[in-house]
C-alpha cells in the first residue's frame, strides 16, 4: 500500500473569494476525486478547525494499492482539472509518499 499525504496553506484571497470561500471549494473538489481509480483504498479530505492544533489549512490523507494506482489517480483528468485553481489560491503545500507495508517495498 502507498499512502499518500498532501497539506495545503491557503491564501487570505484568491480568485476574487477569501481563505473559508477558497478552502470549502477545495474540499468539494477534492472529494469529487475519490473514487477516480480502483485502486483508491482510503481517501480522506479535512479542514483546519478551531481548537485543533493544525500548521495548515487543507489535508488529503489517502492510500492507494501501489505507485501505479496513485499514477493514475494523479493523471485522470478530473484531478489534473483541478490543479489550477489549486495553484491560484495554495500559497504554500507539504507532500509525502510512503509506503505503509513491506509488500510494496518488495515491488520496488
């Protein structure tokens, strides 16, 4: 299994709308991409909420079956389409991939 983080900080205003504007289309964008491949096991969208300790505003938390699967999760065209509006609000993003079993160690 690969699991597969990303967090994003957004800006204050973007794309003529602010921060909780910005961030709820994100999380409705998000989510429209969680089923895209078979080969999704775990997908999870979160926001930043008042007391919880969080350094960003936006987190993906998923799992895939292998590198191939999330290839193709990152390559369909409902996930690509969301990419530039992305880019316009984030102002900063943290990812990490890593392998959650021994099993997908052994393929690579």
């Amino acid at each position: 299994m690969l699991r597969h983080i990303v967090m994003w900080k957004f800006k204050d205003e973007a794309e003529g709308a602010d921060r909780e504007t910005n961030l709820r289309k994100a999380e409705a964008l998000l989510m429209g991409c969680a089923k895209l491949h078979p080969g999704t096991v775990q997908f999870q969208v979160g926001l930043a909420r008042p007391g919880l300790e969080c350094t960003y505003d936006l987190v993906l938390d998923s799992t895939f079956t292998d590198a191939a699967a999330l290839a193709a999760y990152q390559n369909h065209p409902t996930h690509v389409a969301i990419k530039p509006f992305m880019k316009a609000v984030v102002a900063e993003r943290q990812c990490m991939d890593f392998i959650t079993d021994n099993t997908e160690a052994d393929k690579t």
